[in-house]
C-alpha cells in the first residue's frame, strides 16, 4: 500500500495553495500585460475574470482534489470510470512543464540580481543603471543559464523534502513581510515627481483600450494567477484533510492574489511614469523600474536585496507546486518514488528552459506567432492549455458528475451558494471559455 502525502492541518492546505497562487504571476506578469494591454482596462478585465470565473474554478478544482483524493492523471477516470478523460490530467502536466520551463526563467533572473546587489555589483550610483544592467545582465546566456539552474535546483530540494517539510512554516511571516514591502514601494512610488499620469494609467479604463487579444490575455492572466487549470490546486486538494474549507481557502486566495497584483500595479506604473519608461517595456518592466524606485530611499540597495529575497521565496513556493504536481503523477503518490522523480523532472525542465531563456538573448531573434520562444511557451500555457484544461474540468464535473456528491464535498452551505455555482460551472464557464477561444482564431 503506497501512502498518499497529507496535510498535517488545514492551514498547511491553504498555505500551500495560497503559495502556489502568489508569485511571479501576480508581480511579475501582472505589470507587464497590464502594461502591454492598456493598463486600466486590462485591470478592469482581470478583474472580472478572476472574481467570476478564477474563483468558481478556483472552488471546482478544490473540490475535485477533495472527491477523487488522487494523482491528477488518475483522477478523473476514478471520478467517471472513462480512463480516457485522465487526458485533462496529462494537459495540466504537460502545461506545468512549459510552465516551469519558463518560470525558472524570471526566477533565474532574481537570483542574479540577488547575488548581483549584494556584491554591490548592480550599484544604484549611475543614472542608466537599471536599463542598462538589465540587458547585461540578461544578455548574457550562461550567467542566466545558471540562475534558472540555481532555480530549479532549489525547487528540487524543496520537493525531495516531502509536503510536510516544505516551506509552508516559513510562509506564515515572509508572505506578510513581502505585503509590507510591497506597500512600502507603493507609497515611495506615489510620491515620486510625475506619478498622477502612471496611477491614471493603471486606475482608469479606457474602454477603446480594450481589444480582443487584451480580453484573451486578461483570461490567460486569471488562470495564471490562480494557478488554474494545471491541475496543480487539483493535486493540493488531493492532499487535504477532510476538514479542510474550501469556500473560505479560495475566497482568501483570490483575495490575496488581487490584492498582490494591484499593489504591485500601484508600485509599478507611477514610477514607469516618473522615470520615463514605457509600459510596454515586456518582461523585463519590473526588473528595470525597481531599482530607480529603490534608489530614492534610505538605504535603498540593503532594502532592495529584502525585497528580492521575499520576492525569490514567493516564486519558489510557485515552483514547488509545479514540480510538486510531477512528482505525484509520476511517483502515482508512492513517496518512496519521491527523489528520483523529482530529479528526472528538474533535469526535464531545465532543459525545457534553455531555449526560454536564451530567448533574451541568443535566440532574441527567433519571432514567431506570438513573438519570442519564451512569448510563445507562455502564450501555449496561459491561453491555451490551462483554458483548456479548465474546460475539460467543467465538463466533467458539470455533466458527468454527480450533484449530490459535489454538494457533499463542497461542504456548509449556509449563504445557499451550492447552486449558483454548480450552475455556473455547468452552463456559463465552459461557454465563456470556449467563446473567448473561438474568437481568438478568428
Ligand atoms: N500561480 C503561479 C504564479 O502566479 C504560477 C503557477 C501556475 C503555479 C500554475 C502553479 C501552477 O506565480
């Protein structure tokens, strides 16, 4: 009998759910589409997203972890005996490869900046710095090469150590700590010279800004985010006690990730708009527009390193949850497995990550569909596989799944919002998302 990992309690559960949620997504990724895509509306947009279909789906695949209490390339068909919809569970491991391999990218990027600000190496005396460095630092392939190796090495050790031993403890005050950095910015943010044009910017929609491809990539952000749609919150769910609260866990997970993403967006554009960057700067935005804000406080560079590190451990607990999901399909939950698996799947993703990064600079050149190799990879993940395998999931648990078992597992009812859920999820998602699929190739 192979033992399935567990929880100790159910706030290991929503500390881990809500670290895998909480990362680049929110501060990396969110300023930069937000900057691409018209700033306000693309706000507006995500916000709709997120609170209408995010949390819905957030609480599906909650509540399918909770029901079928398996690995996900195994769960569906122990939900509905069709062996063939275990299909939804390998998309969700094949998107968590991509995933991964270009999320250690930025995560490669932070740990060469967190070596290069300690050893004073990115200094914040020069008025070009951070543009500048940025490219230098970025440009060169095997200095990135090793930092997304650093990256994922780390996640690997991580994982080897079992859910239990994870960094859930450690989340309880880094989580809180990097709120209070992120506040902190946006304050010194806001009262730079010029910051009114940067706070309009992110604060007000401009509907013409709105387009097609922003609504596609206001989705895609939502599922990013939330961590949808990879089966990765499926497996986390899988893993929990039976007490665990799956209302409340998404409702402050959605909450949290809102909140990470407006304030990284009030940290962000007033200071693009002060320093005379565009928004549209791409990947590298926040990399670049930080350090200028950092240079205008008191002990600035010391604080900037703080912030980096909480910034590192906040993907880290994303990227654990990614290879987390690996090693339980592959090890099918026997924790013996647990290491060799983890190091074929870290050796797997790293090589999956050469191209990405080199995307910024050898293979800068190689353009296509959606502009770089990395662009693509995450194009492929966030607007293609993980709607896809939301979509799957709804059509599972909405027409083949039983209402009185979800009603079972989706727990006390007592605001009575069972049924406009369940509804939601049977009727209106799978509807949005193929809609906003089929406009896309048009
Ligand atoms: N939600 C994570 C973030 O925002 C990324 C992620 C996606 C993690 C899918 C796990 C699964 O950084």
């Amino acid at each position: 009998m192979h033992k399935q990992s567990q929880w100790k309690s159910s706030t290991g559960f929503i500390l881990a759910s809500a670290g895998s949620a909480i990362g680049l997504g929110a501060m990396w990724k969110f300023p930069y589409m937000a900057g691409v895509n018209g700033g306000g509306a693309f706000l507006l947009m995500f916000l709709v997203f997120t609170i209408f279909v995010g949390l819905p789906l957030l609480i599906m695949e909650f509540t399918v972890g909770k029901m079928g209490k398996t690995y996900t390339t195994k769960i569906y068909e122990k939900l509905t005996q069709k062996k063939w919809l275990n299909i939804i569970g390998w998309n969700g491991n094949l998107a968590v490869f991509i995933l991964f391999g270009f999320y250690s990218v930025i995560g490669g990027w932070i740990i060469i900046y967190i070596f290069n600000v300690a050893l004073q190496i990115i200094t914040f005396s020069n008025d070009t710095l951070s543009a500048v460095q940025f490219e230098a630092v970025i440009g060169n392939p095997w200095l990135t090469i090793a930092g997304q190796g650093v990256f994922i090495l780390l996640t690997m050790v991580i994982v080897m150590m079992g859910v239990e031993k994870g960094l859930e403890k450690a989340s309880k005050f880094m989580m809180p700590l990097l709120f209070i950095f992120l506040i902190i910015i946006v304050i010194k943010s806001l009262s730079l010279d010029g910051a009114y044009e940067g706070l309009k910017y992110i604060l007000q929609p401009r509907l013409e800004d709105i387009t097609m491809e922003g609504v596609l990539f206001a989705l895609g952000q939502s599922f990013f985010t939330l961590s949808l749609g990879t089966t990765g919150m499926i497996t986390y769910a899988s893993y929990a006690s039976k007490e665990m609260t799956i209302k409340t866990s998404a409702v402050s997970i959605v909450a949290m990730n809102i909140l990470v993403s407006v304030l990284a967006g009030l940290a962000i554009f007033p200071a693009i708009a002060a320093f005379g960057y565009k928004p549209t700067e791409g990947p590298g935005l926040l990399f670049k527009v930080l350090p200028k804000v950092f240079d205008q406080m008191a002990m600035g560079q010391e604080f900037y390193l703080i912030f980096l590190i909480l910034f590192l451990f906040a993907a880290l607990t994303s990227s654990i949850s990614l290879l987390e999901l690996n090693v339980s399909n592959f090890t099918k939950n026997d924790n013996s497995k647990r290491k060799p698996v983890a190091l074929y799947a870290s050796l797997l993703v790293f090589v999956i990550s050469i191209p990405a990064t080199l995307s910024f600079s050898i293979l800068k050149g190689v353009q296509f569909a959606a502009g770089t190799i990395f662009d693509n990879m995450d194009f492929l993940v966030s607007n293609i596989l993980m709607p896809l395998g939301a979509l799957g999931t709804t059509l599972v648990v909405g027409q083949l799944l039983n209402k009185d078992d979800l009603k079972t597992h989706f727990g006390n009812d007592k605001f009575k919002l069972f049924m406009p859920w369940y509804y939601l999820v049977k009727f209106v998602l799978p509807v949005v998302i193929i809609l906003i699929f089929i406009v896309q190739f048009i």
